[in-house]
C-alpha cells in the first residue's frame, strides 16, 4: 500500500473514532474493543502482518509477567524491535504507572522503544533512559487528530521504517537514543561487581585457592539467577529478598537453606551440595548483592522472567571472559579470548539454526524427533544449543498445543549435546537449559551427561596422547565421543552439528605437532579443526552449520578444509564483522555431509538484514579459485565475461616489491627514496627521504625499464560505498629508490606503460579485483603477484594499446597539470572537463574489448 493510501485509511479510523466519541461511547470500550477495532488495524496500515498470515510471528501477544504484561511484540526479522501497550479508550495516559510498566519490560527484553496508545493518543518511550518521569522516557507523543498532519511521525511505527532504521536515527538526530545501558550491560556490570564483592569478601575470611574461589562464586551467582528466575516466573515467593530485610545476622546461613530447599525441591545438580556452602560471607556484602538482583542503582527493575536467553548467554560469555587466566598467562588478555571465543548475534544463531535443525525437522516425523541429535562441540554458555531447543519446541507444540512439561526435559535429555573445554561454561549452558524448563517446581532433569567438559579435537587413544603429551595427558581434558555419546555414535553420528567454533586460539608447540599429525589440514588454526572434526562426528545427510572467519572462502592457509567442503556446501553468507571487538570478517556455511551440489546459495547480513544474492555455481567458483560470495548473479556474469577476453598481469610483466631499506632512510644521501604514500594516481608526490648509494646491494630498489610502480597495500575505502581504490603512476624520473611498500610491475618490451598504468588505476580493475581476487574482504590487500597473476588485461593488448596510447598519454598529460593547478579556478574545472571526456572515450574501447554491454558498464560504476 503506498503513502498516500495509507494516509486515506488512516484518515477513515480517526473519523471513526471521532463517531465514537461524539456518540459518548468512549467510556464502553474495553482495551479488547479498542484494540480490535483501532489500534491493531492502525498498525496494519503501517505495514505489519498483525494477523501473522505472511509472516510467523512477526506481531505476537506478550505473556504475563511479574511486573504486569505488555500486549503485543512488534518484530523484524524475527527480532523484537517494539513492544506495545494497549489501554483502553478511557484510560488515562498519563499516568506513570503505564509507562513504567511497558518501559521496564521492554528493558528487560533489550528492546528500545516502548509504545502506550490507546488510539486517541500515542506515546512513544525510550526505554533506554532511567524510568523517573513520563518527560525524561518519552521521545514522541501524537494525538488522533494530528496522525495526518503529523505522517511523518507517525510512519516512524511502519515496518518499512524499521527495516531502514528510521526512529533510531530520529532519535539519534534528537539526541535521545541510549542514554543508559541495556539491561544486558548493566546485568554484566552488576554480576562482575557481586563477583568482586564476594571474591573479596570471601578471600578475606577463608582460606582458598583462586581456582576454588572461581568455581564456588560460580556456583552462588548461578544459583540466586536461578532462583531469581523462579520469583519472578511466580513459581516462587520473594525468597530473597526478605533475608536482608529481616535484618537476622548470618544472612548467608539462610540463603543456604534456602539452597537445601531448592535441592529438594528441583533436584538439579546446580543445587547439590558444594564446598562454597561451607564458607563465611558478611551480611553487609551477601545484602547487597541480594538488593542488586532486585532493582538497579538507577531505578530499574530486573525482571528475570523476560530476560531472554541470549541475552543472558550474552552476559556470561563477557562474564567468563574476565575469569583469571591461569598463573604464568599472559593477563592482558581474556581466558575466552586466547581460546579464540565471541558471543555469535541472535539472527546469526538463528539463521544457523533454521538452515540446519530447521530443514532436518522438516523431513522429521513427529514420533521420530527424539532421535534427532544435535551437538555443538564448542558450546560456550549454550546460545545454540537454546536455539535448538525452542526450534525443537516449536516443532512439538504445532504438532501438540498441548506439549506436556515432561516432553521438553525430554528434548533437553534426547535431542541436546554439547561440550566445551572451560568447565564453568559448560555450567552456565547447563543453567540457561534449565531455565527453559522451569515453568513450575519440580523434579528438573540432570544434563551433566549431555553438557560436558572436555577438548573436542584431542581424540586419541591414552597410549597415543602419552607420546605426545606426556604422562600427564589428561591436562589436555581429551574427549572420547565414542565413549561419553557412545549411544549416538553407534547409530552414525550426530544429526546436526551446529557453532561457533574458536580460531586462533593459542596452542602449545606440543598441541600444534599433535593437531598437525592428527588432522592433516595444512593449518592448526582451532576453526578449521573443529570443522574436519565436526564432519567426521557427522552422520551421513546430516548438516553442519558454523560462523567461521571469511578466510575459509579464499585464504592459502584454509585451502584444503576448503577443499574438503567443496562438493558438500550448500549456503555461504557474508557477516562482514559480526563482533565490534573483531576486526575479522565472518561466514555462515552450512553443508550436508555426503550430498554433493553443483551450485551455493550466496547473501549477506547488512544490519541484521539477510540478504540472498542468488546461486553459485561451483564451477564458477573453482574458475575464479575461492568460494565467491557476496557478488549478485549479474556482477558474475559480467566478471566471466572480463576473464574470458582476458590475459593475465602476469602473463605481459614481472612483480616485486621493492627493498627492504627504512632503517637506512635520513635525511641525508645522494638518491631519494619513496614509498607507497607517495604513489599518486598521475605521479610521484613527495619523497620518504634520502639514502647513500653505496648502502643499497638489493637490485629491488632500483626502477627497471618500462615500469609501472603500484602502492602495495590497496586501498579499502568504506564510504560512500564499499570499495577498493589500485593506485599506480610511471615515475617521470627511474633515479628514484624504492621500498617494499611499493610493487614494481615491470613490463614487456612490447606492452605501454602509460596503457597498464591508466588500467591499474581504472574503476573496472579495482571493481574486478575487490570482488573476484580479494573476495570483497575487508583486511590487508597487497598487490603481489597472487593478484597480479588473476589481474584480467585485455588479450588483444598489443593491439589495443595502439588505439589507446595518444589518449591515455593526453590524459595523463592533462592528470598532471590538473593536480598542479589551484583548487577553485576556471583552468582546473576546465581540465576536469576535458579529462572526463578522455576518460569516457578511453573506457569505451576497453569496455568493448572485454565485450561489456551497457547495463554491465552501468553496474561496476555505480
């Protein structure tokens, strides 16, 4: 529906409710009349699938909650973005009461914006800012009579705007976006302080080591979170809160007691009996941390009941990151970190989950789901083993509403396998299971047997890891799946295998001879070995699905497991850089072991965003030497249309960097001396310095014959569009000294410099190059001869070249006038002119030779 249609429809439900009001009837509509008959239609003309018939739960009704309900969830793709709060007619808005209540859920939610309408008037709350006044919270506020005059504003609700982001940047632009942290951060922040308090707490009055300190701190704050769950789910009264109310000495007595109950009570191994219970803790220091579970230090309340899983997942991971590293590490850096672990994004996790668990459950029957197994090797505080349950779920409650509670232990007992190397990630992943299923107080199910510790890579017999590692091989925490999982082992292996596998972790001289040996994949980053060892856990037709780094698409070093995964991929898509703190790039792919495919399905996240670009065909991409990805189908036509009218760089000229000589650069000397920086497009700009002669014994410092010198690290240039800039020049003087921040491409006798440079710098090299030798990849690009050897120049250049020499020669004639001309005169914006004409008629013979049509050349300058 466009705008204008919108803005009609809209005009017809305010006319009605003015019918309504002038009729004296607004005091006999309930909130179910008034969302039925005005609200719910008005946000249907804004675009969302309020009924869900295109879209499964894209508008969902809100459960209960301890601080009241919120009514219906706005979501995109598949994440909240809006939680709404519906009144009936004669309900006063203004009340403080109703915004707090929707601002506190949508907090606790980690969703934004918080919206109260009762369609005479709607308001729309930042629940990002401290929940003191109706003025501080509220962003917008727009009466019925102004939802035309005031469109603008009111689209800001539309889907189409929050698919473009439009209310954030409103906010933004205002000044009132996040002012304050979400409740993730500020639950993080609140557990690292508790963990402080009672590490020091506890230190003080008991003699411990650090590791036991760790483990018993753990096992507290994993416990009040349960408990706290509990409370605010109302299976349980406010336990906690009333021992440092009551104001009795030995607080932390009664909390243990309160620990025996719950053991008795859900029989979970979080609640059996541990050394930490035998400890002494202040009252001062167990009663704020008791106060802190309940309301933060700026007002807000926690409410564990919406706190959702991954969010929690989220917080853990942060929380695991600052556990102490073993003695004698290097403490600068996290214990997750030197692992190589990040928290994966909810719609990545989603998205892994869907493409794998998803397509399995599709061809499942339902008697047969309790045999489908699904095991994340490296599952951190369990965000897709989470997923995986509620997929599983969801699957068992279209099939029956009415899912008993047994049945989902049963998932959790049936379906759920995961293992991780640090024991207190394994606890936490157990506990956000567990907190799936606690809906009522009962007898809850054990999964210390399904969610173990142990290494997923170290495989072997104990006399094997003896010679490796020693006597003491059992520090490697080894993991014998046949062994722990053995019953699904013996039926073929897993069903789905599913992850975020670490790389780059740090590894041992002795691990790294034991990887290299065992596992045969040219490398021993940690990524790459859980994919052949997740492969080789797989049962045949099942399906992989892991977030790796982007390198597995192109990179030397990840050939092979490339190789390996070939015949068997089905879907590749581009995150660029899913984790802020990260500078790498990563990929989803997800692979059915033993079906080869001839073709792959190619996307990419942008914001969130999926976004499929289309199929792939594998000999397409064998052509070109990687996985392709992140390309449209019609950039590949264009670009196998560039390589069949093409020779290779490589094939007309030699490449090299230049020497290797900083550290004998001053100021003095008898030669200058540049260097990638002073490569500009129609020249040398400046010198790096000057060196004596006589220092020089590297022949690739000299500028041979017939060069062109290119910088060698390649621009990545983000704004206004993702793209690389190749910048090269022919120096008008060969007395120069080059460095290795520079590629000197030294051409045949045959082939103009002045025609290879003017390609090197032309928007179809760069184009070309960014999409089919770098794989659109955002890290260092050099322009050595693994570039220069895929770099297309036109077969025909002999001849070519003939046509081209006068106005590439005349065009860089004019280049270098035009950047020695003041900005701001007549002369320079007329040579901007006459180059631009050069230019347009120079890329039209180049353009022909590679045989591109119109639309194609409209394509790469876009």
């Amino acid at each position: 529906m466009k705008k204008e249609e919108v803005k009609q429809q809209i005009q017809k439900l305010v006319e009605k409710y003015q019918r309504v009001a002038e009729a004296g009837k607004i005091n006999s509509y309930n909130e179910a009349q008034t969302r039925n008959e005005f609200i719910e239609p008005l946000f249907e003309f804004l675009g969302w699938d309020m009924r869900n018939l295109s879209f499964d739960n894209e508008v969902t009704t809100e459960e209960n909650v301890s601080g009241g309900r919120v009514d219906l969830a706005f979501r995109f793709n598949n994440i909240p973005v809006f939680f709404l709060e519906a009144k009936a007619m004669k309900v006063d808005l203004d009340e403080w009461k109703w915004a707090e209540q929707a601002i506190n859920y949508s907090w606790n939610k980690n969703v934004t914006w918080a919206i109260l309408t009762d369609f005479e008037s709607i308001k729309i709350f930042n629940a990002e800012i401290p929940p003191k006044s109706l003025s501080q919270n509220l962003f917008i506020e727009i009466d019925h009579k102004n939802f035309i005059d005031r469109f603008d504003q009111l689209w800001l609700l539309s889907k189409e705007s929050f698919e473009l982001k439009l209310l954030d940047k409103e906010a933004q632009r205002w000044g009132k976006l996040t002012q304050r942290k979400q409740v993730g951060e500020k639950l993080f922040e609140d557990l690292m302080a508790w963990r402080i308090l009672l590490t020091k707490d506890f230190k003080k009055q008991n003699s411990l080591t650090d590791e036991e300190l760790n483990e018993g701190v753990q096992r507290i704050l994993d416990r009040l979170i349960f408990i706290r769950t509990a409370e605010d789910r109302k299976i349980e009264p406010n336990i906690l809160i009333g021992i440092p109310r009551g104001g009795k000495a030995n607080q932390y007595e009664q909390i243990i007691k309160v620990f025996r109950d719950f053991d008795d009570g859900y029989n979970s191994k979080l609640f059996a009996p541990h050394y930490c219970e035998q400890w002494k803790l202040s009252d001062k220091v167990i009663g704020e941390v008791i106060k802190g579970l309940y309301e933060t230090k700026d007002g807000y309340r926690y409410d564990f009941s919406v706190i959702s899983a991954d969010v929690l997942g989220g917080i853990y991971e942060q929380y695991l990151s600052f556990v102490q590293v073993r003695k004698g590490e290097d403490k600068t850096r996290s214990k997750r970190k030197s692992q190589g672990i990040y928290y994966t994004p909810k719609y990545i996790v989603e998205f892994i989950v869907n493409e794998t668990l998803g397509e399995v459950l599709k061809k499942t029957k339902p008697k047969e789901l309790s045999k489908i197994k699904i095991l994340d090797p490296a599952c951190g505080s369990g965000s897709f083993l989470n997923a995986a349950y509620d997929k599983i779920l969801t699957t068992l409650t279209k099939q029956n509403p009415q899912t008993s509670l047994f049945a989902k232990f049963d998932i959790l007992k049936e379906n759920i396998f995961g293992v991780d190397l640090d024991v207190q990630a394994v606890e936490i992943a157990q506990l956000n299971l567990l907190l799936k299923v606690l809906v009522q107080k009962t007898k809850l199910p054990t999964l210390q047997h399904n969610l173990t510790s142990g290494n997923s890579l170290i495989l072997s017999e104990p006399a094997e890891l003896e010679k490796y590692f020693g006597a003491d091989y059992r520090q490697e925490k080894p993991f014998d799946f046949k062994n722990e999982f053995k019953d699904v082992v013996e039926r073929g292996g897993f069903d789905v295998i599913i992850g975020n596998p670490p790389y780059g972790a740090e590894l041992s001289k002795t691990q790294q001879e034991y990887f290299n040996n065992i596992y045969d994949v040219g490398s021993t980053d940690t990524a790459i070995l859980f994919i052949k060892r997740s492969l080789e856990l797989l049962k045949d037709g099942g399906k992989l699905g892991f977030i790796v780094p982007k390198a597995l698409c192109f990179a030397s070093n990840w050939r092979k497991i490339r190789e390996y995964i070939w015949d068997n991929t089905e879907i590749i898509i581009d995150c660029g850089k899913a984790w802020k703190e990260v500078k790498l790039e990563q990929v989803v792919f997800i692979v059915r072991k033993g079906k080869k495919s001839t073709s792959y399905t190619s996307g990419k996240f942008e914001n969130g965003n999926l976004k499929i670009l289309g199929k792939i065909n594998k000999k397409d991409s064998e052509n070109f030497g990687f996985f392709l990805n992140g390309i449209s189908e019609s950039e590949l036509v264009i670009a196998k249309k560039v390589k069949a009218n093409s020779i290779s760089l490589n094939d007309i000229s030699s490449n090299q960097r230049g020497a290797i000589l900083q550290k004998f650069i001053s100021e003095l000397g008898n030669r200058e001396v540049i260097g990638g920086a002073q490569i500009q497009k129609f020249g040398v700009i400046g010198v790096k310095g000057k060196i004596d002669k006589n220092k020089i014994s590297n022949e690739q410092a000299f500028i041979k014959d017939n060069s062109v010198l290119v910088q060698r690290i390649v621009a990545h240039i983000e704004n206004p569009t993702d793209h690389i800039k190749i910048t090269a020049c022919v120096p008008e003087r060969n007395d120069y000294i080059i460095v290795d921040t520079i590629n000197q491409i030294a051409l045949n006798n045959n082939i103009d410099k002045n025609v290879i440079c003017y390609l090197l710098n032309s928007q179809l090299m760069s184009w070309y190059a960014y999409r089919f030798i770098f794989g659109k990849a955002i890290r260092t690009m050099q322009f050595d001869n693994p570039t220069t050897a895929r770099l297309p120049i036109p077969k025909d250049i002999e001849v070519l070249q003939n046509e081209l020499v006068k106005p590439v020669n005349e065009y860089l004639k004019l280049g270098k006038e035009f950047s020695n001309t003041p900005a701001n005169t007549d002369k320079r914006h007329n040579l901007k002119i006459e180059m631009e004409r050069l230019e347009q008629k120079i890329d039209e013979v180049i353009y022909k030779s590679y045989e591109l049509t119109t639309e194609e050349i409209r394509t790469i300058e876009q």
